[in-house]
C-alpha cells in the first residue's frame, strides 16, 4: 500500500540520520576529551527519554492517529540531533568542555529520545491497523527492513563525509529526519484507528500475554546496543587505529551488517512463512555466535563476521518480536502495545550503553561474556517456556 510505502521512506530518513552517529560516537567522545563511560550515558540518556515518552506516545496515537505522532517523532529527532551538533562544534571549538558540554549534549540527547519514541510506535501501529493477522509480520519485516536500509546507508555516507571533520556528518545527520516529516507531513493519510471509536484500554508490560516476549525483546536489545556501543571502542583498541579511521572501519562493518538485516528480512522473513517465536528462536541463536566472534576478535575480517552474524540476528528478531506483541492483543490495543515496543526499545538502549561502557571499562572480555549468558538463557526460554510454546501453535494454527 502506499501508505506503507511513506511510512517506511519517513522511517528509512529517520534511521540513516540515527545511524550516522554510531561510527562517530567513539572518535567524538574521544576528542571531546570525555570517557568510555560518559560516552554510554550520553546514549543512554537519549534512551531513558525514549522508554519513558514510548508508551505515552503509542496511547496518545491510539487517540489523536498515527500521523500526527510519527510526524513529531520525526522533526523531534532532527531537532535533537541539531542540538546536539551545534553543541558538539562549541566543543570542538574550544567553546565548551567539561561539565557544561556533557550537560548541553545531554539535552539534545533528551530531545532527540523523547520525541522520536513516537515515529515507531506510531508506525508499528499503523501497520497493524491495515493489515490482517496472515500479512503481519511480513509487514513487520519490511518495516525492520527500511531501518536496516537506514543504518546501512547512514554509517557509509557518515564514514565518506567524515573526512571532512566529525561536524559535517552530524549536521547532515539532523536534516535527514526533518526531510522525512515533510514527505510523511505531505503525502501520509491519518486513518481513524479502532482506539478512536472507544477509550483505549491501558496496557499493563505484566500483562500475561506479552510479558514474556517483552522479557525476550528486551535482552535481545540490550545485547545488541551492547555490541554497537563497544564495537569502535574494541576496534580502536585491538587494532590499534587512529580515530577516523575507526570512524571507517565501523562505518564498513555497519554497511555490511545492515545490508544484511536487509536481505534476511526481505529475502528470507517475507518469503518464508515462519511463526514469531521460530524467528526469535534462529535470531537469539545468530546473536549468541556473533557474541562469541567478538570475544575472540582480532582482525577486521573477524568484526565483519560477527556484524553480520549480530545482524543475522536483528533481521530475525525484529520482526518475530514486533509481531508477537501487535498479535497478542486485540486491535484497540495496538497502540498501547506499540508504545510499549518502543518503550522496550529505549530501555534497552538506556541499559546497554551503561552496561557495555562499564563492565568493557574494567575488562575488555566482559560485555561479550555477559553477552553469551544472556543470550544463552533467553534461547532457553523461547525453546522451553510452555507459554511460548502454545504461541506457536496458535500462530501455526492461524
């Protein structure tokens, strides 16, 4: 549908400016003169604004409709990202340091994490109001498709433009999702929702129908943060490399992963009818071998394979954990439950800067250890849990 189509290009912006940061973060921080760890708050600070805003958001767009929400999430992020790099240049400059820069980045942080909470809950919602239980998750897939079409591109034209200066491709970064909401704003219809004929029912993350799935979501976010946010720290340092050229190297590692989530959720997700939970269950084990890759990583060839196989596991989960939600409940809920998906998403982003920085400040091997349990326990729990057991059989029998 059409509709769909503009809320995957409004997403696609949004996620390549998102992006475009990652192979810049470790670089920045460094030349800033801040740590491993103020590196981590600063991404979980944008993270902590998110999982508190997500479930206000998938309400508010239960009650107001999907486009109006999307479309602030969108101007929100570039207006966040456009803080955070004019406050960045002060830095660089001379301007700003110390407590008054951390601060300052923290509220383009802040900015940026509140608002744009509400573009993917209001575009999971979206989805799940047009489409049939059968289409769902191949809808999903493409919706995870068009974020990894964002991190795919984001990170390459970060890396190209960053030999112009760390600056530049963080300004280019906040334009992006700005560009998005006037395309959504222009061309995106506002559907009245199920929600807007009732008050919508509140969602309780208890709820015996998603609790577990939220459980699983979450440790699969959180490992994968993890990895994106210790990843140049670990590059720099085992290989030894100057900060641009890290910049580089985890921009080509990142193409070549989100090429991948790509091609599983296009090439294998859509094509392949496949219950939610057997897609976290092949996505959860991918994630625990790229784990392992890390551990032992010493050469770029090395931290290719495990970006792919990390994102072998993101083009598995994504889908099987958004769908799972969105078909657990009924459809005056698909808002409430949305929001609590991007909730999931900025919880998991707030623990795994903090996680990651901290324990790979004391040792270098811990995040990946942590890493290989968790995700160890939570294959456990989706091959043997008899809750998510019956939900394959229900999705089996649908």
């Amino acid at each position: 549908m059409s509709h769909i189509r503009i809320l995957l290009i409004g997403l696609f912006g949004a996620y390549m400016g998102f992006a475009m940061l990652s192979p810049l973060l470790a670089p920045l921080v460094r030349t800033l003169g801040l740590t491993e760890v103020q590196a981590g708050l600063i991404q979980s600070v944008s993270a902590f604004a998110w999982f508190l805003a997500g479930p206000f958001w998938g309400r508010r767009s239960d009650l107001v409709g999907r486009k109006p929400v999307f479309i602030t999430g969108l101007f929100g992020l570039g207006l966040g990202l456009g803080i955070f790099t004019l406050v960045a240049q002060a830095g660089l400059s001379g301007l700003l340091a110390g407590g008054a820069l951390f601060a300052l980045l923290f509220v383009g942080r802040i900015i940026a994490g509140a608002l744009f909470s509400g573009s993917p809950a209001a575009a999971q919602a979206y989805i799940a109001d047009v489409t049939t239980p059968d289409q769902r998750t191949r809808a999903m897939a493409s919706l995870g498709a068009a974020t990894g079409m964002g991190f795919v591109i984001g990170p390459a034209v970060s890396a190209a433009l960053a030999n112009l200066g760390l600056i530049v491709p963080l300004a280019a970064a906040a334009l992006l999702p700005i560009a998005s909401g006037l395309i959504a704003a222009w061309r995106l219809p506002n559907p009245k929702t199920a929600a807007q004929r009732e008050q919508p029912p509140r969602l309780s993350p208890f709820d015996a129908r998603i609790r577990q799935f939220l459980l699983v979501g979450l440790i699969a976010n959180v490992v994968l943060v993890m990895a994106q946010i210790t990843g140049g720290f670990l590059v720099a340092d085992r290989l030894a490399l100057p900060p641009q050229q890290v910049a580089q190297t985890i921009g080509v590692a990142l193409v070549i992963s989100g090429l991948t989530v790509v091609a599983v959720q296009l090439g294998i997700v859509r094509r392949i009818k496949l219950p939610p939970v057997m897609l976290l269950r092949i996505g959860l084990l991918a994630s625990l071998l790229s784990y392992v890759m890390l551990l032992n990583a010493n050469s770029f060839l090395m931290f290719v394979l495990a970006f792919v196989l990390l994102a072998i596991g993101i083009g598995f989960n994504e889908p099987g954990f958004t769908s799972a939600m969105t078909l657990a409940v009924n459809a005056t809920e698909y808002g409430a439950v949305s929001g609590l998906t991007a909730s999931v998403v900025g919880l998991s982003s707030m623990i795994g800067p903090l996680l990651g920085t901290g324990l790979y400040q004391v040792n270098q091997s811990f995040p990946y250890l942590l890493g290989i349990v968790t995700l160890g326990l939570m294959l456990g729990v989706v091959w043997f849990s008899p809750g998510l057991r019956q939900s394959v059989a229900v999705a089996k029998a649908g």
